[in-house]
C-alpha cells in the first residue's frame, strides 16, 4: 500500500510506518521528532474514496446513477468498497488499502446477546437493536435495488449480508468528516491516515483543504521517534466510541446520555407552544445530551416548562420562550416529571451500578472483552443520570420548600444565567419572576430576558401572577 501511496503523491510517509502496540493493536509509528501542529502526512484527493469518486468510476458510476433516490452516502462508501475488494484485477492501489483493512471489527453490532445484555438499558443496548434490524433492511434494498440488477458487477456470494455488515463498519469507524466552505458535509476514507488510533489526549489534527482536496495530519502533540502517532475523534462518549469504532475509554470524562423530548402535534396548544420553542433554538422533538458536567442542561428545564404551559400560562407568553421559572405550579410539575423519569430510567438498567463496579473489579467481565466494554457504557451512562436525577431532586426541593414566598433569598431560587442553585439571590426589580446571584448574571442575560421580562411585569400588572 505505501509504494502506491507514494506513487500517487502521499507525503510523509518515509517518517512513519506501521506497527503493533500493546495498547491499542496496530497503529502508526513516528520514525522522528514532530513538533505539535507540523504537518505529519498528506494524502492526495486523487486516492480518497468519496463519493465522488464512486461515481466517477466508468465501471460503478452507471451502476449507482440509475438508483433513484440515491442511495445514502454510507451505502455508496460501502458498496464503492466491495465492488473494489470484489474485483480480480484492476484497482491495484485501492485494493491494496481493502487488503490492510481489519477483517472484522469489535462494535457493538458484533456482540452476543449476552454481550449486549451487559448494558441493557442504556442507550447502547437501544440503539445497537435497532441498526441490527435497520442493516438487514438496507441490504434487503440494496439487492433489490442495485446488486440484484448488476449480478455482473455484484456477485451476491461477494456481497452477501455479512460482508456489507463489514464494508458498513468499515465506513463507520474509519471515515472522517469534514465541513466545506460552502457548508456542505463530505465523508471520505484516507488510506494510511485511517490507521491512526484516536486519543483524547492529542488535539483535533486531521485536516481537509478544500482547495485541493487533500487530506492532511498535523501533529496534535510533539513526538519523539518511536511514539504512536494518534488523532482525536473529538470529545465522544463511550456509548458512541463503542457503537463506531469498537472501543471504550476507562471513566470517560465524555460520557453522556441522550434524551428525546417531543410532543404530539394534536397535543393541546401544539402551535402558540411551537411558536415558543422555536423562540427558544428548540423543536417540538428535541435531541438533548447529559454530561456529566451538565447533568441537566437548561434547555430540557425550557422544552418542559413550554411543554407543560397551560392556557392561562400561554394568554401571557406569546412573544418569547421561557428562560427562567414561569411559576411555582409549572416548576414542581416539570422537576416531579424529571425525577420519575430519571428514576425511571435507571430502573431500566440490566445491572446496577455498584454492581458492575463489582463486577468489573472481580474479573467477572475480562478486560478489554466485548463485556467489559458493554460494563464500561453502562457505567458512564447511569453515572450521568445519577448526577441529572440528584440534581432535578435538589432543585425540586428548593421550588417545594419555596412556594408561596416571595423575596430576596427565595429557596425557589435558581440563577437564570447560570443556573447557581444555592443563595443569596436578588429578584428581577422588574418582572419579580427570576432571580440572579450577582449583578454581573443579571446585566449578561438582560438581552435574553428583557422581552420575557416586559410580558411578565405586564401581567404582574393586571392581577395575573406568574411565580
């Protein structure tokens, strides 16, 4: 693979080569000293695989243009990549990557029923049933659509089930991204580049030039010769590490889990409560991550609170979306909610925390197996949501202890800035609806605030009483 590379133009290759770790397996190899950010490799535009060059392909292009729709960038990526590794001669460069490729890989589709069950109740377990189900559909279409109609290009005992199963991991956990200046997305597969292990210990260093379009490493640390040369992935939680690319981080400090808010259009309401979410930078369906930094974002307080508006409520909250608590009754129904749903949630898990943590510590699950890993996700998850529920609890006593009282060190205070649960606090002189615990929270969120601000006070002013 690395004479073609050269051949076709890749730099940097002579300082580096491939090599086995005891870590992470197969990666790359510094033969000299980088300093952080030099140019590390280059690989040319001409050897990507993209989707652009799929159907540039005399052989494959006429193929995939007589698909309509098209099909989806992944399912190009994947039979581009088949088609290749089908071929018996021709395609010597590309077929010389197909052949450094992993013959399998360790995501989580790949897991037993056992395996998986580890981490039942997470949003792991969830997901990884459903692309089970969703890959034997997407092959069913693809014969139907494409590979049934070109046996000739498509040998079905070289494009089986199993081997798109493989070509679709392929894609996922060796693709990279990138942003266009037009904004346009592309998603291509670097030969060499794609041999590099992530670690979040190295910063962001793999770069697009649309100008030419190439593809270049930079050096996200400084290396001495003999180092493992790695990239970053980006900031990913070990749910999505393990559904991609078949690995996990020990106490991943990105862990995350990923809640759907939505409401039915026939729900009472539905459009003056649209109309506020949008005002809000939200939908009527939203995708919100916990962190463990920020185990309750405001945005899910703001979705609930809309959501949870009754007329009355709406008679006064037509111009702007809620930032702070619209009143006592609407804040103990949201944070009531969240606590069961929480509460819910971690019920659903197969194995309890302090279980796992017990089991992992005995051996049950043998490191770096398919099971630990599983254990991994599940901890990272519940640990998440352990940190939401205890804080929707906290706040959720505050908003009980604090109803009916008004005042400057109101318990049912939380700052609207940012979000500090815990006084002293100092009403809005205004609106009497939010509270801040320094003038420099109240000054950097009045732009957010003002409008709501305006509302309130003019309801406070006609006998309506919104905290």
């Amino acid at each position: 693979m690395e004479s073609w590379l050269k051949e076709s133009g890749a730099v940097g290759l002579d300082e580096l080569e491939l090599a086995n770790f005891q870590v992470t397996g197969r990666g790359v190899k510094s033969l000299q000293y980088f300093k952080e950010g030099e140019r590390v490799l280059t690989i040319p535009c001409g050897i990507l695989w993209t989707v652009e060059h799929a159907y540039a392909d005399p052989l494959l292009g006429p193929a995939l243009r007589s698909v309509q729709p098209p099909l989806t960038v992944e399912d190009t990526l994947a039979t581009y990549i088949l088609f290749v590794r089908s071929r018996k001669s021709g395609y010597n460069g590309l077929r010389s990557h197909v052949t450094a490729l992993p013959t399998s890989y360790s995501s989580s589709i790949y897991f037993t029923e056992n395996e998986l069950e580890v981490c039942a109740g997470t949003s792991l377990y969830t997901i990884t049933k459903q692309l089970k189900r969703q890959i034997e559909e997407d092959y069913a279409s693809l014969v139907a659509r494409i590979f049934g109609q070109y046996q000739d290009l498509f040998p079905l005992d070289k494009f089986t089930i199993e081997d798109y199963k493989w070509a679709v991991s392929t894609v996922w956990s060796r693709g990279m991204d990138f942003v266009r200046p037009d904004e346009n997305s592309i998603r291509l597969l670097a030969p060499f580049a794609d041999m590099l292990n992530h670690s979040s210990e190295v910063k962001q260093c793999h770069v697009y030039d649309a100008s030419s379009g190439n593809v270049s490493v930079l050096a996200g640390k400084d290396y001495k010769a003999g180092d493992q040369v790695f990239i970053n992935y980006g900031p990913l939680p070990n749910n999505r590490l393990l559904r991609l690319y078949g690995f996990v981080l020990s106490n991943n400090p990105n862990d995350s889990y990923d809640i759907v808010l939505s409401t039915h259009p026939t729900a009472p309401f539905w459009e003056q409560k649209q109309k506020l979410w949008i005002s809000a930078g939200l939908d009527s369906t939203c995708t919100i991550s916990l962190t463990l930094t920020d185990p309750l974002p405001k945005n899910v307080l703001r979705y609930l609170r809309i959501q949870r508006l009754d007329e009355s409520d709406l008679s006064v909250m037509q111009v702007d979306a809620t930032d702070g608590i619209i009143n006592e009754s609407n804040e103990v129904e949201v944070l009531q909610f969240l606590v069961d749903s929480f509460c819910g949630l971690l019920e659903n898990f197969g194995t309890q925390l302090e279980m796992l943590e017990e089991q992992l510590a005995a051996g049950v699950h043998p490191p770096g197996g398919n099971a630990w890993a599983a254990a991994h996700v599940s901890l990272g998850e519940q640990r998440v949501l352990r940190l939401a529920r205890k804080r929707a609890e906290d706040l959720l006593a505050a908003a009980e202890s604090g109803r009916g009282r008004r005042g400057y060190l109101s318990p049912l205070a939380q700052c609207a800035n940012c979000d500090k649960v815990s006084g002293p606090f100092m009403l809005c002189g205004r609106c009497k609806a939010v509270v801040y615990c320094t003038r420099t929270c109240q000054v950097v969120h009045y732009k957010e605030h003002k409008v709501v601000c305006r509302v309130m006070s003019t309801a406070s002013k006609n006998g309506l009483e919104m905290n």
